[in-house]
C-alpha cells in the first residue's frame, strides 16, 4: 500500500481489530514533515538516545518499502535526524520514519519526498556513540509496537497493526 493511506477508513473498517488492540492508534504528538503525506510499511524498530548513529546504520541498509520507528526517548535536546540522513532513507527505498524526537535540517526534509514525523526540530546534532538497540519493541506516543508490525500514516494520525491491513 504504497499509495495514499487513509487512516479514518482503515479505522472504520476494522474497527473490530481496534477494539481487540490488533491495531492501536498512536496519540496525536507529531509533526508531519517531508513531502510524502501518507505513507505506510513493515516497521523497523530502533531504540536510541541522543546518539543517531544506529538510525544512520538502519537507513543505509535497503528500505523495501519499510518504516523506521524510532524511539529517542522523547528528547527535544538535540535533532536525531537531518536532511542528509532523510535523502539517504528515500534513496534507499524507505517509505517513512516516525522518530519520538527530533529532526533538524526541517527545509531541506521538506523538500524531500519521505514522510517523517517527530516531535518537533531541533538545531543541534546528535551524539555519535554508537549507543542503542535495533529490532526491539517498543512504546511510543501510548502504543507498543513490535518490528514486522505495520505502520500506517497520514494527516488523521498513526496506527500500528499487527498485519498488514486492507481497506
């Protein structure tokens, strides 16, 4: 699905699956940004803090379509991700990323065609310790979530499934 995504409908539709919590809909704290509205995909999960060296290490390996989750802690002390890293993510076929943080660079991501979402921006870069986790659930904006779930974006908001949903 990697056209335009309407999160009210699938919500509508599968409105049992979100009274089981089969799907659960991420509470309303992000920021859209970059040019791709809606987006969906499998997720990838990091887990970091303040250091996007592993966000920089996911993003150099093949999107397919997949969405990177990140879970910065919430931080809004520092941008996790910049406008190099998001022409890199499309260049490699990711189809979003959805960071509890923040981005920098916010112009240069608008400009590009990769949907993000996050907190807010952030001029000051992040750390490069290498610190952190990958393929490890997580909870974010009031939802866990798991790598290999599905993520579906647009400007109602985020759901995250347990499988690929159709309309």
């Amino acid at each position: 699905m990697a056209g335009m995504v309407a999160t009210a409908e699938l919500c509508d539709t599968n409105a049992g699956l979100v009274g089981s919590g089969e799907v659960r809909i991420m509470e309303p704290v992000f920021k859209m940004y970059g040019q791709r509205r809606s987006f969906s995909g499998p997720i990838m999960t990091v887990k970091v803090f303040e250091d996007n060296t592993l966000v920089r290490e996911a993003l150099e390996t093949r999107g397919d379509g997949r969405v990177l989750v990140v879970d910065g802690g919430g931080s809004l002390r520092c941008g996790m991700l910049g406008g190099n890293l998001a022409l890199l993510a499309h260049d490699m076929g990711w189809s979003g990323i959805v960071l509890n943080g923040c981005i920098r660079d916010v112009d240069e991501i608008n400009g590009c065609d990769i949907g993000v979402r996050a907190l807010n921006s952030h001029p000051l870069k992040s750390f490069k310790r290498g610190v952190g986790e990958k393929h490890v659930p997580l909870h974010i904006a009031g939802v866990f979530l798991r790598d290999s779930e599905w993520l579906y974006a647009d400007a109602d908001g985020i759901l995250i499934s347990n499988t690929e949903l159709s309309l």
